[in-house]
C-alpha cells in the first residue's frame, strides 16, 4: 500500500516532490485547477506528456487503493 503521508518519486516531475506539490499538480494536470496556479509545473517542459505520466502514477489514484480491496483486512 502506498505511504500517501512522505514524499516519493513523480515522474511528471523526474524527482522527488512532497505531498502537497503532488496533490496540487494533480488537480491541475487532471484539470480540475488551472496550470498556472501550481509555479512549480512551469519546470515541466511537455505538460502533455507530463499529464499522461500523472494519470498513470499510482500516486494519482484518489481512492487509495480502495477500488482494489476485497474487504478482508
């Protein structure tokens, strides 16, 4: 299970970035807040490319593996 409460690797940034920058980043490659509202994402050459990264990262699933859980503990 992924540690939603450390920093960790994104590959739409090629780096290690904390939860929060991950999150804000999130909402804008997903669209749900403009890019320009996150600064960071200015270091991000192809933000195409940088959208299709964070959609596939597992760090970018919102349900927290929950989609996936059986019910068992």
């Amino acid at each position: 299970m992924l540690d939603y409460e450390n920093p960790h690797f994104c590959p739409a940034y090629g780096r290690v970035i904390d939860i929060d920058l991950c999150y804000d980043s999130l909402m804008c490659l997903c669209g749900f807040f403009k890019t320009s509202s996150t600064k960071e994402l200015s270091e991000i050459e192809d933000i195409e490319e940088a959208r299709k990264k964070c959609r596939t990262c597992p760090w970018s699933d919102l349900n927290g593996g929950m989609d996936e859980w059986d019910g068992e503990p």
